[in-house]
C-alpha cells in the first residue's frame, strides 16, 4: 500500500464491545438500515438470506445470470459468528442495541432472544 505523506494511522483496534458502545450505543454513527435507506419502497428480485449459508447462493447466481463458484466451507456459520461476538456483551448493552436497531429487528426477522 502506498502511504500518504502526513496521514498517521490509526493503530488502535477497537474490540467488538468497545466498537459498538462508541459507535453505535454513544455515537450513533452507525444507524439503522431502515434509516440509511428507503428498503421497503424498493422491488426486490431476489432477498437472499446469508443467515441460511453459502450453499444456495450459486443457484441465485444462475438466477441472476452468474456464475458463482462453489463456495468453501465456513468454519462458523454466520448465526454463531454473530452469537459469539454478541456473546461478549453484557444484558444493558444488548438491551440498548436492540432498542436502536428496533426496526431492523422487525423487519429482518431478527429475534432478541437470540442474543442473549
């Protein structure tokens, strides 16, 4: 990579917890995606959902007219990937996020209970 003369990187990494207590629970920067954009006004041709695997997802390819490659094996599925970072939190923090993102909730099927 090539660096710009001047600009310091920022070294520190944040941890899934204190992420999202500065980002998103103190500094709302990041917002629901009901907020970022109009979701529901668009047609859709395909929802895929991610939480279901990789497997399928070369048959929306075909629908669309791709060509995906056979994904690789996951380690993790993505529900405990999620399950182990929200793990990390404690029962006010979930409460909070969950409280935010209340929409998202509702509208992607998410479960609070799932969190805890």
């Amino acid at each position: 990579k090539k660096r710009i003369p001047g600009k310091k990187r920022n070294k520190k990494k944040y941890k899934f917890q204190e992420y999202l207590e500065k980002s998103v629970i103190a500094n709302k920067t990041v917002i629901p995606i009901t907020q970022e954009c109009d979701v529901c006004n668009i047609n859709y041709d395909i929802v895929y959902d991610l939480d279901k695997g990789l497997e399928d997802l070369s048959q929306v390819g075909r629908t669309v007219g791709l060509d995906l490659d056979k994904p690789r094996s996951i380690k993790k599925t993505p529900k405990q990937r999620r399950r182990s970072f929200y793990s990390q939190l404690s029962m006010d923090q979930l409460e909070k996020i969950a409280d935010i993102f209340k929409t998202d909730f509702v509208l992607f099927g998410y479960k609070f209970e799932f969190y805890k």
